[in-house]
C-alpha cells in the first residue's frame, strides 16, 4: 500500500447460534486478531448467551459501555499504569461489530428477507468499482503492471478503478495516475488512495497535481493525527472530492469528519467498527449533510446496506483473487458481479454461507462439530 505492505487477507468469523436453529453470520476485520476473538469469546459472549438476539439496540448499548464505564476494567489489564495504552478500544469496537453484524443477519433472516430488503431497500443492484492498483513488493512504481491491472478491470466491466498514491515522490505518483489516465480513457472513473500518506501541505500539493487528471476522489490524503482539520484544509484547496472513515471506530469522530472534516465521500466499514447499528447511524447523519456512503470492502455486507441507503453511492470490490482469496473460497452464494454492477440475492440475511473446506484449510481455531454442522446446512439452503 501507500505506507506498508499487504502481507495478508484476514478476518475472524462470528456465528451467534440461536435456540429456533437460525445462524447469524458475522464478520470482523482488525488486528491483532487474537486480542479481537478473545475479546468476542470471553468478554462479550458470557454477557449475551441466553439473550434475545433481536433486541439489538440494548445488547449494542450493553457492549459499548464496556468502553467508557468501570466494566470496561475487563479489559485493562496491564502491567503499567491505567488509561496510557490500555482498553483495547478499537478491538472492542471490532468484535462488538461482528456479533451485531450476526444479529442482523439472524433478524432478517427470522422475517425471511434478504437483508437488502430488510433495511428498506427496493433495488437490489448496486454499482461497483474495483480496488488494487498497489505498489511492487519493495514499493516500486510497476508502471506497467499497473497499467496493465487497471486496463484489465475496465476491460471486464468496471466503469471505476481505484489505485494508490502517497507511496513515491509526487512526480513518480502524478506519471503513475496519468499513464493509467491515458490508458483507460476519459470516460472511466479514477479513484486514488493515499492511506494517510500525506502532511496536510503536501496533500494539497498532490491534490492540485492531481486534478487536471479528472479525478473521482482522494481518499484519507492525510497523516492520521491531522485528520480532521488536516483533512478540511485539503477539501477546501481542491477541487477533487475527498473521501474518508474507513479508519473510523465509532459515529463520533465519523461526525466530526462530516461536520469539520469536508469529506463528500464517507467510507465507514461495518466489519471494523460496531456493525450495522452504527454504521446506519453514521449513514443517517452522512445523509443530513449531503455525505454520500461507499463503505470500505466487504461486498458481501456492504452491498446489501448501500442497496438501502438513499445516498448509498458504489461499493468497493477486489477482483484480484490473489489479494482477496476468501471472496473466491470462503463464501457460498455471493453477490454476483457482472461489469461492475452487483446484484444481492433474494435469500434471507445476508444471503451467504460458508464453505466447511475454507475454514478447515485457513482457519486457526477449531471448529467444533454443531458448528460445521450449522455452516454446512446453512449452505445447503442457498
């Protein structure tokens, strides 16, 4: 990427067993992996076992006090003092958002829509726009290659690409962005993505180069401890649209980069941070300010959300299998994407299984029998 490299394709899988037989199927990205599922399996799960998954809006409260109240002390265990560095905030937010995401799907599941649908959508096809475009391995330009990667996208359908900035001096980044200008033509969008990568000034200065470029947005352009007002100074010196929030772990700072920030585009993902219920908030107060919603991967969930959302815009997807290998072999029944466009499915929830051979050769806890079990007789429905 812009700052580090991509060494792997991750997530923890939640799945919230219920006493009528149904399944929910969460899922959360974030790292370390192992503080997050510890946080799910010995935390969060003794408090929820036996209740009633379709009283979400308490349960979700419940979880989140851990973050600001005297139970959270759970979680701050520490060999230095409390506060500095304790809490495990964002892992929390993280598992808080898988069990939700799995309680949702339980609900819609148990009224028999899809997902879509359950959230008042009407069409269930949302428009796409393929993500890659990454440096080479020790952070070369691979111009070519990259050339060649975007090229490819369009040429199956994609009306959008999304490439990264930030990681080469501006002159090598600008050749970069014009060679694939040039090569896929005015008609197709551009997308870049900086991941932070940028000083506010030197945002600016990027942006400005970038624009004669015709670009579609400029994503989180600035270092993570200037992202608000950073970020507000570069939306007010450009005239690119500046998208951002996939960093974010709560509604809160999400807010505050609608209201300070200037992002047009927010990108809040529901697998990192606190579900579907925060993300529906994030996405109503987007809504009130004219923000437009493309949340970050995860089409699987996602689509079905911006299906609903009045301003939901486009949604991110990899096609390169060798960056997202558990979009090919993790799940049954996907969403299918045919030349950018993805249609969610008809069946309930959100539509997907698991595949029992996926989490035997991937994954690193030991899946019991009732739970492969649960997977394969959920796969056998779709």
């Amino acid at each position: 990427m812009s700052l580090e490299p991509y060494r792997t394709a991750s997530e923890i899988i939640v799945l919230v067993s219920t006493d009528t037989g149904l399944v929910g199927i969460g899922e959360i990205h974030g790292r370390p992996l192992g503080s997050i599922a510890r946080i799910v399996t010995e935390v969060l799960a003794p408090r929820l076992i036996g209740r009633d998954p379709l009283d979400r809006q308490h349960l979700w409260e419940e979880m989140f006090r851990l973050a600001h109240s005297r139970e959270g002390s759970v979680l701050n265990e520490s060999d230095g003092q409390p506060h500095f560095g304790s809490g495990l905030r964002p892992q929390l937010m993280a598992a808080i958002a898988g069990i939700d995401l799995a309680m949702w799907d339980i609900a819609a599941r148990s009224a028999r829509q899809p997902m879509w649908r359950f959230l008042g959508g009407t069409v269930p096809k949302v428009p796409c726009y393929a993500s890659g475009g990454y440096y080479g391995d020790q952070g070369q330009s691979h111009t070519q290659e990259l050339v060649e990667e975007m090229t490819g996208y369009v040429e199956s359908g994609f009306p959008a690409v999304k490439m990264k900035v930030g990681g080469l001096s501006l002159h090598e980044d600008a050749q970069r962005v014009e060679a694939v200008r040039l090569a896929v033509g005015s008609s197709v969008d551009i997308m870049l993505d900086a991941n932070s990568a940028y000083h506010p000034d030197d945002a600016i200065t990027a942006a400005q180069t970038f624009e004669p470029l015709g670009i579609r947005w400029l994503e989180e352009p600035v270092h993570w401890y200037d992202s608000i007002r950073g970020l507000q100074r570069v939306a007010e010196a450009s005239s690119i649209p500046i998208a951002s929030g996939e960093s974010e772990i709560h509604r809160f700072s999400a807010r505050d980069l609608i209201e300070l920030g200037g992002v047009s585009i927010m990108q809040f993902d529901a697998t990192r941070a606190g579900g579907l219920t925060e993300w529906l908030r994030v996405q109503a107060h987007a809504q009130e300010h004219n923000v437009g919603m493309a949340p970050h991967h995860d089409p699987q969930i996602h689509g079905h959300m911006i299906a609903a959302a009045s301003n939901g815009l486009i949604q991110e997807v990899f096609p390169n299998a060798v960056r997202d290998p558990l979009w090919r072999d993790l799940f049954i029944g996907q969403p299918e994407i045919i030349r950018g466009i993805m249609t969610m499915s008809d069946r309930p929830g959100f539509g997907f299984a698991l595949h029992p051979d996926a989490l035997s050769r991937y994954g690193r806890n030991r899946w019991n029998v009732g739970d492969i079990t649960a997977i394969t007789d959920q796969a056998s429905l779709l």
